[in-house]
C-alpha cells in the first residue's frame, strides 16, 4: 500500500458496523531467541513494545479453530478467514463470507445462506456490491452454539464447526460450490427461511423451495421426509447425520443437482505446471459417497476460468460479482494460458541517450539518503524496489560503477532486515505461524494485512542480486531469509508445519486477498492487484536466478492467473463483469461483494487509477495484454481528474505506454523537468522504460517464448523478441510463433527472430485455412516452423474416451472465413507413443463462432492406437467422428481449438510441433 490504510467514506459505506479503533501494544514475552538461518536470523519474539495480531480493541487474539486443527497453519487472507481470526471482540461467529455463487455467514443457530443476484450502488456511484443477504439457515434443531470454529480447510473449501455442548454443526463450503453439505449430530436437520418459502417440489427426502426469488433443493438421507411448517423446514436425520442445500439455477436443474446431493466434498486441490510458454493448472475435489457410488460434483467456474478451460460446461449458470459462472459436472476441470512474461527489466534500446540516463542514475546514486528516510516493512520495500529496477539498466549503458553501488545498498539493507536484533527484524509468531517484519505498517502486524505487498519488494530485491552474486543468494548465506519470506507470504507446501499455503493467494478466486482477518460486511479486499503480482514476478525471477524451477514455475502459475483477473475484475478488460449501472471503467478496490472505484486513503482519480499499476516492473508486462482496457482507463482517469495526471504523472505515463508508447512518450516530452516521482519510481527508470517502449513497441502478449524470462514488444509490423538467460550456458529460445532468439549465458537478448522464413509468422487476423501446430498452445497459418514436440500426458489408466483429460491445447483467435458447403475439419497430427503399450490419442475441434468464450460447436474423434515402436506415426480424421454438437456457421472474429489427449494408456506419447506434417484444416475460406 502506497498510503495509510484509513478508510474513505465511500469504503465506510461497506462497512458501517466495523469502524478501526485505535489498537495499543501487548506485552512481549520477557526474552527472546534468535533463529538462525545461513547469514541471517529472525527472531522467535516480537520486539518489546509492538503488537501482533488483535482484536479491534487492542487485545491478543488466537485463531479460532477446533482443536482437531489446533496445529495446522491457518491460511489468514483468506475469503473465510473471519471463522478463524476474530477481529470484532462481540462476533465470535463470522463476518459474511463470499464464495460464490453464494454467500455465508455464521451465526449461533448456524449457517446463515445467500445467493445475491442484482448489485446495488453504494457509495456516491463509487461502489458496486452483490452485499449478502440471508435466504436461509442451515442448522439443527434447538442448535445454539456460543462461537464459530475453522474445522478444517482445503484449497478453496472450509468446514465452519458449531457445538452448544448438546448438538454439532459441521457444514462444508467452497467458491464456486452451489452445494452446502452439512453434517450433523443432537437434533434434526433444520433449514429456516427468511420468509415462508414456496415448494415447487416435494419428493419426500428431496424438497425444492423457492425463497426470495431463488429456488434452492433441500437433500435429507434417503427414508427421511421434509416438514414445511411457515419458515421452518425441518427433516428427521434417523441413524443418518449427514444432508444437504444447493442453489439452483434453474427448477428444471432439480434431477441434475439430486444425482450429486450425496457425493460430498471432502477437500479441493490446484495443481499446475509450466512448459513451452503456457501456464496449465488442474482444479479438483475430493468426495466421498454418503448415498449410493456417484462420486462426481458440479462446479461454478469463474470467468477468468471458463475462459481458459477446453473442458465441456453445461448450459447452467450463475450470477456473481465476477460476472457470469458457468457449470461443470465433474470433480475437476483444468485450464491453460500463455505464461505471463516477465523480465529484469526492458532490454537495451536504441531509444535511450545513454548521458542523459546517466545523469538520472547518479541523481539515485548520490542522493544523502536513498532509501528516502524509510523505516517500516513496506516504505523499505518500495526503496528497495525502487532501486532494484535501475541494476540491470545502469549495467546496459556500461555502468558498472553504477550498478554495483546500488547492489552494494541492496545488499547492506536486505542483510539489515535478514539480521535479527537490530532497529528491524522479522519475527515469527508461533501461534499464527506468520512471519512479521518490524517496524510493521498498514495492519501487517495486529491484522496480518499486505505480507504479500510487502515482502514482494524483498524477493524482487533479492532476485536482481542473486542475478549478478549467486553466492549472496545461497541458502547458506542470505538465500535463506529469502525462502522464509517466500514461505511466509507464497509457501507452495502444504505439509509445512510452519506456514501456512499459499498464505495470500486464493487460487480459485484468481488473485490474492490483502486483509488477514477478513473482518469486513463486503467480505475480503485487495486494492493493489500489482504489489500482488509484484510478489509473483520477484518467485519468477529469484527462481530463474537460484536454479529453482519449481518456484519460477509457482510464479508463472501465480503471475499468469492473477493477470486474467485482474483485466476482468479491476479493468472489466471484456467489458462483461462490471453491471452497467457501476458507470466506471476501472475499479481501485475488489471486494468480495463486488468492486470500489476508490482507495483506502484518498478519492483522488490519479491514485484510483494508479494504485493497481504499480510498480511498474519487468513484471508488469501482462498489463499490455488489454489494450482497450487501458486506453478506457486512461479517458477515463483524465475526465475525472479535470485534466492530465498531476500527481502520479509516471505510473500513469508508463500505464498508458502498455498500449500507446508514442502517446507517453509525448507527455513524458511535455511534462518530464516539473515533476516529482512516485516514491516508488525514479526518473532514471521512467525515461528508460517510456522511451524503450516507444523504441521496441507495446508489450505482445499474443506470442510467448519457452521461458518465462522471455517477452515480445511490436511497432507496426516489426516484432522485437527478448530473453534473459539466468543460467550458466548459452540457450535457444523458441517462440510460439515459430522465431527462434540465442541467448548467452547470464544476459538479457534481443533481436527480430530467426527460424521462420514468413515475414510475418502470424498474420492477425490469419489468412488461410491451415494451420500448423507451434509449441505454446498456438495455431497458425505460418509455415517453415522449427520443429519440435510436445508431451501428451499419460491417460493414467483410465479411460477417457470422449472426454478430455489433461489435454494439449492449441488455439487462434480473430479467425474470419465463410462456410464452404459440404467441406468438413480435416486434421493431420504426427505422435509417437515410442514404446509403450496399449496407448490411443484422441483429438476435438471446438469452434467459437464470434470469440465470445462460448463454444458454437465441437467435434470429438474415435481415438487412435499408437503402435509400440518409436517412430511417428499420423492421426487423420478418417479415424471418424465419435461425436459432435452445434451446427456448423460462419467465423467472425471467432476462436479455432484443437485438443489432444491420451484416451487410453499409462504412458505418456508425443505430439510433432513447429512442421507441415501436424496441421488442422478448417473447412472454412
């Protein structure tokens, strides 16, 4: 956070009831131990006179769990996180609670349940928000617990628990759940409305109501039988403890939802993984059969999900403050992107004069004090961010001398906060398992706000030293206070006993949460998506510097989800999330109820619209993907403000040279000699980074190389491709669009590609109708590929006939072409399962006839068995059409996808990439 986190007005309005009070300091304990980890250490005591985390009146808290979660890490900045961390002394349940499609909170008589389907505007037009608003409670007869606990937790579920010493409540709930499954002993299942409720069904154990508008299905054990009397629905549990709610969306979705009402959620997990420029992440729940075998479920994915997914959805749907969900019925789906670029910084350019970069560098430099007079965990991290970002560019004009007196301040100040016992230090609270720096600032201490913001600054630091002294950075010497911080804000383990996973990151809502405690009426908050990704690009980097992939690759999962995210729900990029009646283009704050175009600490346009920019980094890249969005942003920024920006005239220069490099380039021109920087920012990286973007063009998000570390920029018709190599060896990155760059050891490279004889690899819209193959996920009309290959993952022995398994996905988007009667898709793909046995690979062709993200039409084919002789081998489409849906029709600006598969076998096959002989042909012209 940029600025103290007060609240505005306008954010008051989300949160009337839950006003700050002043907090006061609670004794330390009377001595403490250094923990010492390679050069550095942290302290197991917080500092004499600080705080941890307490309620709103100042007093020590603890988390709020049973004791059969007694020693597990909590995972605080959380959508849940109020059914652990009792911020509000008289609430010993729960703040409401968002996971959409509905909405929770919990109270003594149980779990109080909503499914808000019309937003409000609050807050002068500044505030949109689905608030929660009860339909019902799920209880037990008589049930009047005197608290709330966090039971257990998985990756995106909770179990709220509820005792009064006679009766026991434990209900489990999820994003993107429609279910809420309950288990309970001491009375009968109980479901209370908030008015008397209409039946539209009645089966006996099953019972369908309407309630407000929404129609809910009510699951009791088989035998059992729902009594309606006003607004109590009560059912008698027999020798049976267990039934379930689910909202539906429709009451002809009744036979659906009853086949899944007794296979219960039991956990959620993400997985993911990384390989030749895409970011593929698997989501799944675990569930057991309380009834009958049936083991699968129905998920509402979340726009930034369905987007992604080649998974089949069904027609069902829900509203929600993230726009439009849409239904899976099975227990996972994943979803594919290209990887997010990230760099250490823009490379050199022809439109930089190295003296007058010079003269910016040695302005840092020689300044009295260049850490500015900055104290706290978060004024350090923007000091050491600032300086960080101007390492690589002082070393791309010659200047050694430069870089490595701001290496030097990198290093002095990182040592200082790794060491404890000083002026500051980290130190580890054992009861909320949290690493918290002091001095602390904005709630990172008594509320376990902003670690990620934070911290993220530390690692960024950290990798841009590691970049030239990798003996600094092993875990023997200061690597290691590196890693704790990671462990504490971004731990990918789940069995650390110590951390908690991935403390910050929701990985089903797409991005992270800033509060710890979530204490708020409209649920959790983050303003500053971009400190957020901040923290991910430094995981991207540090992890490319020390060798560690599965870091760099947890950051690209990171970085590339949360970058969809935030161009849906701060920049309503497409334009189908924020209601109309919002009115603003851009959101400063998401909320779990919705969305704020405002900050916590001004109303000023200029922050509004910064805050979700900074810093402006090699990591910030992915901002360029929504053009539109920003130019929309800008406009709208200027109306507001009455003018051009004033204030943060760099970060909003440099927001507006992600789309229009010319266009910042001239207000830099205009407005450079009267201003002062961002505390953030320097003027040394503002000219180089506006003027070697308007040298090389925007950034290109359309083309990835194979390493993260890579990124593409376009002027007109010319590409620039760039790279850095973090290890010791020369490599070759290839890119999606088939340009190859040489990279030396240790160094960023540029240049316009070679490897492909087109001039113009991939014409946008593409012009023809066959399309190679390319590693990345990518389809295109270029020819003269390199080739290469990608892996089909093993089927895993089962069988998957028809129904995509983790597949290879290659898609073009913008595609024109009209119909040619009586033509059909033609495909021709080389595999090889060398010599594994008893493997067959299936392909589906899905068209998107307008690119809305809804597929008009998929055509599925019988899979093909591949011998077990090393060899390729070709998969055509005379191995016939399994099965299809929609009717073919003309594309305009639609979206093509092939998927590949392995249908059969317990082995993992190849796929030919980059070569005439693997093609998909459209019938189309």
């Amino acid at each position: 956070m940029p600025a103290p986190r007060t609240r505005p007005a306008t954010v008051l309005l989300l949160a009337s009831a839950l006003a700050v009070v002043g907090l006061g300091p609670a004794a330390a304990p009377a001595s403490a131990a250094t923990v010492p980890v390679g050069s550095g250490s942290y302290s197991d005591t917080r500092p004499p006179g600080t705080s941890g985390p307490t309620t709103n009146t100042g007093a020590p808290v603890t988390p709020k769990v049973t004791a059969a979660a007694r020693n597990r890490p909590v995972p605080t900045n959380d959508w849940w996180s109020s059914l652990a961390f009792q911020r509000y002394g008289d609430n010993p349940y729960s703040t409401p609670m968002y996971g959409h499609p509905l909405t929770y909170q919990a109270t003594a008589g149980g779990l109080d349940v909503g499914y808000p389907t019309s937003p409000s505007i609050v807050g002068d037009g500044r505030q949109y928000e689905y608030a929660h608003k009860r339909d019902l409670t799920i209880g037990l007869t008589g049930l009047n617990s005197p608290d709330t606990k966090a039971d257990d937790w998985s990756d995106w579920t909770v179990t709220p628990y509820w005792s009064d010493g006679a009766r026991t409540l434990r209900t489990t709930i999820g994003h993107g759940s429609p279910f809420v499954y309950a288990k309970g002993s001491g009375g009968n299942a109980q479901v209370t409305t908030a008015g008397a409720p209409t039946v539209f069904a009645d089966q006996g154990n099953v019972l369908g109501i309407t309630v407000a508008g929404h129609h809910y299905a009510l699951f009791a054990p088989t035998g059992s039988d729902w009594n309606v009397a006003g607004s109590t629905v009560t059912a008698g549990l027999g020798s049976k403890d267990y039934f379930s709610v689910a909202v539906l969306p429709s009451t002809g979705a009744l036979a659906t939802f009853k086949k899944y009402a007794y296979s219960f959620v039991t956990g959620s997990k993400v997985t993911w993984g990384y390989s030749a420029g895409a970011s593929r992440a698997t989501y799944t729940l675990t569930t057991e059969a309380k009834e009958g075998t049936e083991r699968g479920t129905l998920q509402a994915l979340y726009r930034h999900q369905w987007l992604h997914t080649t998974d089949p959805l069904t027609s069902y749907t829900y509203v929600s403050p993230r726009g439009t969900m849409k239904v899976r019925e099975s227990a996972s789906f994943t979803t594919s992107q290209k990887a997010s670029a990230v760099l250490p910084a823009l490379p050199k350019s022809n439109g930089v004069d190295a003296a007058r970069l010079r003269g910016y560098l040695n302005e840092v430099v020689n300044a009295a004090d260049p850490f500015s007079g900055a104290a706290d965990t978060y004024w350090t991290g923007k000091a050491l961010g600032r300086l960080a970002q101007l390492v690589p560019v002082a070393e791309q004009i010659g200047e050694t001398g430069v870089r490595d007196r701001l290496l030097g301040l990198l290093k002095g100040r990182l040592q200082d906060w790794f060491t404890a016992g000083g002026a500051n230090e980290f130190s580890y609270d054992k009861d909320w398992k949290t690493l918290t720096g002091y001095p602390a600032s904005y709630g990172s201490d008594t509320e376990l706000n902003d670690h990620h913001f934070h911290y993220g600054y530390y690692v960024y630091a950290a990798a841009i030293v590691a970049q030239y002294d990798q003996a600094w950075a092993a875990d023997s010497a200061w690597g290691g206070m590196v890693e704790t911080l990671v462990r504490d804000t971004a731990n990918p383990s789940r069995t650390d006993t110590a951390y908690p996973f991935l403390r910050g990151f929701d990985v089903y809502a797409g991005h992270s949460w800033a509060s710890g405690h979530q204490g708020f009426a409209a649920g959790n908050n983050q303003e500053s998506s971009s400190e957020s990704t901040n923290l991910s690009a430094a995981l991207v980097l540090w992890g490319s510097a020390t060798g560690d992939t599965a870091l760099r690759d947890l950051g690209t999962f990171l970085l590339t989800t949360e970058s969809e995210s935030i161009a849906q729900y701060w920049f309503d990029a497409d334009e189908q999330v924020f209601p109309s009646s919002f009115g603003h283009d851009t959101a400063g704050m998401v909320w779990g109820s919705g969305a704020a175009y405002s900050t916590w600490w001004t109303a000023n346009p200029e922050e509004i619209h910064g805050i979700n920019v900074l810093p402006v980094t090699g990591g910030s890249l992915h901002l360029g993907g929504a053009k539109a969005a920003i130019r929309r942003n800008i406009a709208e920024m200027e109306r507001e403000n009455g003018g051009p920006a004033v204030e943060w005239r760099d970060i909003l220069w440099e927001f507006q040279s992600f789309a229009d490099p010319g266009a910042a380039k001239a207000k830099w021109d205009a407005g450079h000699a009267g201003y002062t920087p961002e505390q953030g920012e320097s003027k040394a990286h503002t000219y180089h980074w506006i003027n070697t973007l308007d040298a090389l063009g925007a950034p290109d998000a359309t083309v990835t190389g194979d390493i993260p570390t890579s990124a593409v920029f376009t002027k007109g018709t010319t590409r620039t491709y760039a790279a850095h190599n973090h290890g010791a060896t020369a490599r070759t990155v290839t890119f999606s669009d088939g340009k190859t760059l040489s990279v030396p050891a240790r160094s960023t490279a540029t240049g316009t590609g070679s490897g492909s004889t087109d001039p113009d690899p991939d014409p946008e819209p593409p012009t023809g109708n066959t399309f190679q193959l390319r590693g990345g996920g990518v389809l295109t009309t270029a020819t003269g590929g390199t080739a290469g290959s990608d892996t089909i993952a093993s089927g895993g022995g089962a069988n998957h006939d028809g129904t995509p398994y983790q597949p290879l996905v290659y898609e073009v988007r913008d595609v024109n072409g009209t119909l040619t009667p009586g033509a059909s898709t033609a495909f021709r793909l080389q595999v090889d399962a060398g010599t594994a046995v008893g493997l067959g690979q299936q392909a589906r062709v899905s068209y998107d006839f307008t690119g809305d993200g809804s597929y008009d039409r998929t055509e599925t084919y019988h899979y093909f068995a591949t011998d077990p002789v090393t060899g390729w081998e070709e998969y055509t489409q005379a191995r016939g059409l399994k099965a299809s849906t929609g009717t073919p029709a003309d594309l305009d600006g639609g979206t093509v996808r092939l998927e590949v598969w392995s249908a059969i076998g317990n082995g993992a096959a190849r796929l030919q990439t980059g070569t005439d002989k693997s093609v998909l042909v459209i019938p189309y012209s």
